[in-house]
C-alpha cells in the first residue's frame, strides 16, 4: 500500500509554513495567474463572434450556444466531481491538470473544422476550468488565517478581470498582427480566430511551470470540524431560505450582465460602429481589465464606509446598489450615438458587474456554518452557471434573431435583457436585506455561545 501524503494527512494542528506571510501570497498570486488564464480561455470566443459566424454561417443563436450552454453544460456535470476530488486529493496537482486539459481544448477550439467540433472543444474547456475553482479556493483557506483570508481572495477574484481584459487584448493583437479576421492566410494558412485560440491555448503553459512552485498545504480543521449529513444541510438552508432564496436568486440574476456584457460587446461594437476587430479588442480590453479591477478592489472599501455609518449588512446591500446603478447604464447602452460614448457605457458597466462579486462571497460564507460551506458554494456555483452564464447569450441571440430580425439590433436585445436583470435582481437582494441580518445575529450569538449555528 502506498505511504499517504504527509502533506495532505499532516495533523489540522500543523501549522502552514509561511501562513499568512510572503510565501502565503506568492502562491495566491500564482492561482491568480492560473484562473486568470482560465478567463482567457474562455473569453477569447467573445472577441471573434463575427469572423466565426461568417466561417460557420452561422445565425446569432447557434453562436450563443458556444458562448454559454456548451461551457456550461459540462462545467456544471463536472463541479461535483471536482469539489469531492479537491477535498481528497492533491489540489496543486488538481490545478496543473485543469490548466493543462482546458489549454488543450481551447488549441482544439482553433483546429476545428465544424460548428460541431468547436462545441466538443468548448464543452472540454468548460469540463477543465471547473476543476480550479475548488481546489484554488482550498489552497488559498488553507494558507491564510481566518482574518487574513478575505483580502486574499478579493485579490484571487480579480482573475475574471485580467483574464477578461487580457483575452480581448491578445486576441485584439493577433487580429492585428494577421489581418482581416475573416480572410484567408493568416498564420501558416490559419485565419486570425483559429490563430488567437492557438496562441491563448499555448500559453498556458506559463501558469502550469508556475503552479509547480506551490507546495501542498497540511489541511486545516480538517479533524476538528463535525461531521454532516446532507438533511443537516437541507434543513437549515429551509430554515434559512428568506435568505438563500433572495441570495441565489438575486445573485444569479445580477450575473447575467455580468457575463451578458462580455458575451455580446465587441459584436455590437463591430455591428453598430464598424470598428475594426483588433482595435475593439486592444480598447475594450483595456476597459475590461481597469474597470473591472477597481470594482472587486472598490467593494470592500465601499463596505467599510458602510459599515461605519451602521450597516452591518453591508455585503448584501452594495450588490443592490450595484444592480440599482446598472439599470439606467445598461438602458442607455443601445442610444450611444458614438464609439468612444459606447466604451465610457461600457467602463461605466464593467465596474458596476464588478463591484458586489467579492462581496456577495463574504456574505455567503458569514452566514453559512462552517461544514456546510461547500455545498453552498457549490450550489451557488451551480445555479450562477445554469442562470448567469447560459442563458444571457441564448437570450440575447433569440432576441436579435426572432424579435428584431436584425443582427444590427443586437445593442438593444443587450441593453433589454441586462437592464431588466439588473432591475430585478436589485428588488430581489433588497427583499433579502431584514433576513440577511436576521441570519448575522444568529451567526453572532453562536459564535458567543461557542456552537456551531
């Protein structure tokens, strides 16, 4: 029988070299670096809607299965098996191997020879990234102490940002470098996109030989934590669901113009401006990646000031004025009567889908008790990526393809669709507030009590 992992079964009492310290930091910038990547992987398609679809001949709903129900098909069939494996397994290895198997589809992605291909290839790449997250997310806990640990992951949530930004940038430059993104020739006979996935696809590289730096970490509370039954889980999520109910709900809607916006505009801004390509790439990417980073790092800046002037439900509160403030933004999207006015729309957006992310985490697990914190997570992950990620770009096509019967209209099916999310899901978090602070003051007198609530 094989000698188990020292550091995988070292005693919860062990302490992590370098907790909290240099060391404890370089490795969360290194898992940043690796869900950044992820990010680009899966952006990269965003970018090269229009050259795909004219390759293909494809109409805008055939392409918006690509953009949300293939990723999200087999990351949601894959999540459970990848939080069970990062609770038993290696989680260092379990990135190396994520970034490595997403890295090879999204090449794969840039091979296809069909509409057909390119899904299988994006259903590998969704399958893949839904390995990182929870074994990233354990690392990291495992590494920083408990009031050390929000700080880090608000710096490790700034990945969809710099991933985001970045995959419009380099896909913005290789068009550039390549030439007409729908032509022939390109690189060694490959016409631009399948050339941008190449590339995207070959990086990864970078973040696999970094991910090796990063030993594995002895668990944790592993030992000292109770055990639970899934009807323990279900029981108090019923007593709770004032709550949880406002929370999935209310989040989920918010995240569909937080992936939505992505999604769909560069598209417009070929569409409605006649931009070329690499230059929508290069500019919107840069806004992507600034506005989006000043948002996460915003949120808890914006919670402390609140939390001075006495909201104690702050981390459920800013996600409401995030979505109040994206309405008329949103609304205003499809009126930009010029390139520039569109992008100052679209900073203006990216910081307000960016703003409650870090917060709505914190206030997830405040209120969870500890043992059932990842099936929360899971479940949130779950019903994010079913409401978030799939159904935005669908939305937004059949919109396009079956209401306007216009793919010039595509600014208004997203302008439609992430201002009346965005109003809901506000009305839906606000209803939540009083059973948010219900929640907080039970999770106060246990913590007093010394029992878990």
């Amino acid at each position: 029988m094989a000698e188990p992992d020292p550091a995988i079964t070292a005693p919860p009492e062990q302490e992590v070299a370098g907790r909290n310290g240099r060391y404890a930091w370089i490795v969360t910038i290194i898992l940043l670096l690796g869900y950044s990547f992820a990010f680009v992987d899966r952006q990269m398609l965003n970018l090269l809607v229009e050259p795909i679809r004219r390759d293909f001949r494809l109409d805008d709903t055939s392409v918006s299965f690509l953009l949300g129900f293939a990723f999200v098909l087999a990351f949601a069939f894959a999540a459970p098996i990848a939080g069970r494996w990062a609770d038993l397994g290696h989680r260092r290895n379990i990135c190396v191997f994520a970034v490595a198997v997403w890295s090879a589809f999204t090449v794969g992605c840039g091979l296809s020879a069909s509409y057909g291909m390119l899904f299988s290839a994006r259903l590998g790449v969704g399958a893949a990234e839904a390995f990182l997250m929870p074994a990233a997310w354990s690392l990291i806990a495992d590494y920083f102490s408990r009031d050390r640990l929000p700080r880090a992951m608000s710096v490790f949530l700034l990945g969809p940002y710099l991933g985001g930004g970045m995959a419009l940038i380099l896909g913005g430059t290789v068009v550039h470098a390549l030439g007409n993104p729908s032509g022939d020739g390109g690189w060694h006979g490959l016409t631009p996109w399948r050339a941008a996935f190449l590339v995207a696809g070959c990086i990864g590289l970078v973040p696999i030989l970094l991910l090796f730096l990063i030993r594995e970490p002895a668990r944790q509370e592993t030992t000292a934590a109770p055990s639970f039954r899934l009807g323990a889980v279900v029981r108090h999520m019923w007593q709770a669901r004032a709550f949880y109910g406002a929370f999935y709900g209310g989040i989920s809607l918010q995240t569909i113009t937080f992936y939505a916006v992505p999604a769909w505009m560069p598209t417009y801004l070929v569409r409605r401006f006649g931009v070329p390509l690499g230059d929508i790439g290069l500019e919107y990417g840069v806004i992507v990646l600034i506005m989006g980073c000043l948002g996460v790092l915003a949120g808890p800046f914006l919670g402390r000031w609140l939390v001075a002037r006495g909201y104690r439900d702050h981390n459920m509160r800013i996600p409401v004025i995030a979505c109040l403030g994206l309405v008329p933004v949103a609304a205003a999207l499809p009126l930009a009567a010029s390139y520039p006015a569109a992008l100052a729309i679209c900073a203006v957006l990216t910081f307000f889908c960016s703003l409650p992310m870090p917060m709505a985490a914190a206030a997830l697990q405040t209120v969870t008790p500890n043992r059932m914190r990842g099936v929360a997570a899971s479940l949130y992950m779950f019903i994010v990526s079913l409401v978030g990620v799939a159904l935005p770009p669908t939305l937004i096509a059949l919109l396009t393809d079956h209401v306007f019967h216009d793919p010039a209209k595509v600014g208004w099916s997203l302008g439609i669709v992430c201002s009346l999310a965005a109003l809901f899901a506000a009305l839906v978090i606000a209803r939540g507030l009083p059973a948010y602070r219900a929640a907080l003051a039970k999770a106060d007198a246990a913590a007093l009590a010394g029992t878990p609530h």
